[in-house]
C-alpha cells in the first residue's frame, strides 16, 4: 500500500463519525490529494456524539483545515460551528467543516453530490419536475439542493414512520425558500405514486432500500410504473444495480446508482476546504466508479 510521506508541513483532515472504520471516504479524499500535489492526509476518527463537543475544539486547537463529518454527527455538529451554509441550514446536517484561521463553516454537499452526477451524466432537471422517494438524511440533502438548483416541481413520497415529519418540513422549506413547488404524498399511496412518476422527468429512490440488509428489495412494485422516457436514479452505491435500477432499466429507462453522487460530494468537500477542484475522469478511472450498468 503506497503510504503518504509524513513532514513536518503535513496537514490533516478528519473524518468524525461513528462507526467509520469500513468508509471509502478517506482513500476517495487521500486520491484526491494525491492528484492534487498537496500535502495533506485524511485522516477517520471514530467520534460518537458523546465526544463530538470535545472533537471540535480539538480541531480548532490543531489547526486542522477541516473536516468530513458523518452519522451520527451530521445533525448535531452546527451547535459547535460559528456559522453554517444556507444549504446546510434547510437540511439541517453538516457533512463538510472548513476551518478558515479558527472560525468554523458548516457545509452540506450530498446533495450538491447529486446534481452534480445527474449533470456529468447529461441529465438536467432544471425547470422540470421530480419525484423522489425519501425522508432521511441523504434524501433531504438531494430535495433541498435540487430544488435549490432549479427543479420547477418536486413531489414527495415517504412512508408513514417516525421520519415522516422530516419530509413534510422539507416540503414546507422548498416551498418557503426556493421557487420550487414540492408536495408530500404517502408511500403507502402506490396509485398516486405509479401517477407521479408518469408525469415525472426524473424519479430518485433516496432511501437506503436496495443495499445490504435490504439488498433485493425495491418499492416499485412493478415495471408498469416506468416508461421509457423517465430517467430513474439511485443514491444507493452498492450494489452496482439495485432491484429497482435493474427493473427501470428493462423497462428501456435511463438508469444511475449513487456512485456518482458519492463521488462528486466528496470532489465539492474538498473544493471547499482546499479551494481546488480534483478532475472527476481522473477520480472516476482511480477509484473504479461508474454511474451505469453494462451487461
């Protein structure tokens, strides 16, 4: 394994979250570095939220210039931050903390990861309308930006359990401060939903159905919800094909699983902490990704 040559000028960056040991986010960062020419590690740290206070004025304290944050720390950390993103704020989650000489910002780029990927794959869902499916993190991240970003209507689908309510506040966010017109409907809804996505440019599985332990398992619960117009996308990275992309697919849609999204959230982190821009072909060769599946 190549190794980094530690100096004396050597900076660190941070990944705070817990459990991290099995996350690609240091290797996907340490690329980019080394791509970069600067001499900088990334570092993971297993911070729980218990030491997450202490973890921050650590970071301070070492003049790290800065850190990637993930669960369960992505909702809690802008307490300890002097100020966040807009983004950040309507999703209520940090996962980038640049350290400009003390004073911490908080950023969120899942979301920019997405829209990114949708563009570097030629889809554009400015001025149309979406659905997508979710209510946790990763899907709030994705509604905020893409509406941000332009999409003229998005609807909405979550199931009726304790995350419900986050969907519904990111409805009322988007259609408080952006210009796109969201609605909420159930998941449970499937007539509403096959209607939606007919009407749909783009549909977004934004949820974690599809991957290890639900590996297999799709809320579409038939190909008749497709047509071959419709693009359909995944944030779920592994497997390369989930259930739903591989049904989307024989049904003669445009398809993309998550790796694109992974990827460019961590290219916007590093934008913003180091203020350069890694080359995605260069990362997409160096880490073996790719958006689309190839029989």
């Amino acid at each position: 394994m190549e190794r980094h040559q530690i100096t004396g000028h050597t900076e660190l960056i941070g990944l705070l979250a817990y459990p991290i040991r099995h996350s690609q986010s240091p290797a996907t960062h340490n690329a980019a570095y080394e791509k970069l020419g600067v001499d900088i590690v990334n570092l993971a740290f297993e911070v729980d939220a218990p030491e997450l206070e202490d973890a921050i004025k650590g970071l301070r304290a070492l003049k790290l210039r800065g850190a990637n944050v993930s669960m369960p720390n992505k909702t809690i950390v802008h307490q300890y931050l002097d100020e966040i993103s807009p983004a950040a704020k309507l999703c209520g989650a940090v996962n980038t903390i640049v350290n400009k000489d003390g004073y911490l910002v908080g950023h969120i780029t899942d979301g920019i990861g997405y829209v990114q990927s949708l563009k570097d794959n030629d889809i554009d869902p400015t001025g149309k309308k979406v659905t997508i499916v979710g209510s946790g993190g990763a899907a709030t991240a994705v509604e905020i930006q893409a509406a941000l970003d332009g999409v003229a209507e998005m609807s909405i689908f979550a199931r009726d359990d304790k995350f419900k309510q986050n969907a519904l506040d990111t409805v009322k966010k988007i259609n408080e401060n952006t210009n796109c017109k969201a609605t909420f409907y159930p998941l449970e809804d499937l007539d509403k939903l096959k209607e939606e996505m007919h009407s749909s440019y783009l549909f977004t599985n934004a949820t974690g159905v599809g991957m290890k332990p639900l590996e297999g398992i799709t809320y579409i619960p038939d190909p008749s919800f497709f047509r071959p117009d419709l693009i359909v996308t995944d944030v779920v990275y592994a497997p390369h094909e989930t259930a739903m992309l591989k049904m989307a697919r024989h049904a003669g849609c445009k398809t993309m699983n998550g790796q694109g999204m992974m990827l460019f959230q961590a290219i916007a982190a590093i934008e913003l902490i180091l203020g350069k821009r890694v080359d995605s072909e260069y990362m997409k060769e160096k880490l073996g990704i790719s958006y689309v599946y190839e029989d």
